[in-house]
C-alpha cells in the first residue's frame, strides 16, 4: 500500500505519521512540494518530500536520505520554477540537533 497527500491544509505530515502507526511504509511526496490539483487552483501541492524525510528523521527512522542534499535540490527546484515552494523545512532550514 502506497499512500499519496496533499498539503492543501497542512495536514500531510499527521497523516503520514497516523499511516506510520497503521503499518504503511511507502508514500508518494515531491521536492518542494511541487504538484497541485487542477480541481483546486490556489492549493498547495504535493507533501514535501524534505519534509517527510525531517519528519522521519527526527523519529530515529533511517531513510538513507542524506538531507541536506535534499533541501539543495528543492532549493534547485525553486529557482527553476521561478517561485517560491510551499516546504517548511527549505524555508525555516533543518532542526539542529540537540546538544546533551
């Protein structure tokens, strides 16, 4: 089972992390949140995939996805496009990690 969400109201990654908890391992997400709907002009698109990858590794899951190449490539994304994205994480950058 492969899941597919939009952020349209911001809910993509709650989704994502109660879909974690019901067994579903594979979603769909896009750099940047590149995508849309055509039965909803002004929504968002797709999750961001640096987003869910923040998401996951800030769980402890090893996605094998080195992030910050991610985010160079959304960030690639955005200038190609011409336009700001809609990804939380290209915007506010990762969380640094917590000293002990």
């Amino acid at each position: 089972l492969l899941l597919h969400f939009h952020n349209t109201r911001g809910t993509a990654l709650a989704n994502i992390l109660t879909a974690l908890e019901l067994g579903v391992t594979e979603f769909d997400a896009s750099v940047g949140g590149l995508g849309g709907c055509p039965y909803a002009p002004g929504a968002t698109g797709n999750v961001a995939t640096e987003e869910v990858v923040h998401m996951l590794h800030d769980m402890g899951v090893d996605t094998g996805i080195d992030l910050g190449a991610l985010l160079e490539a959304a960030a690639l994304a955005e200038e190609i496009v011409g336009r700001e994205l809609p990804s939380g994480v290209l915007r506010a950058g990762p969380r640094l990690p917590l000293s002990r």
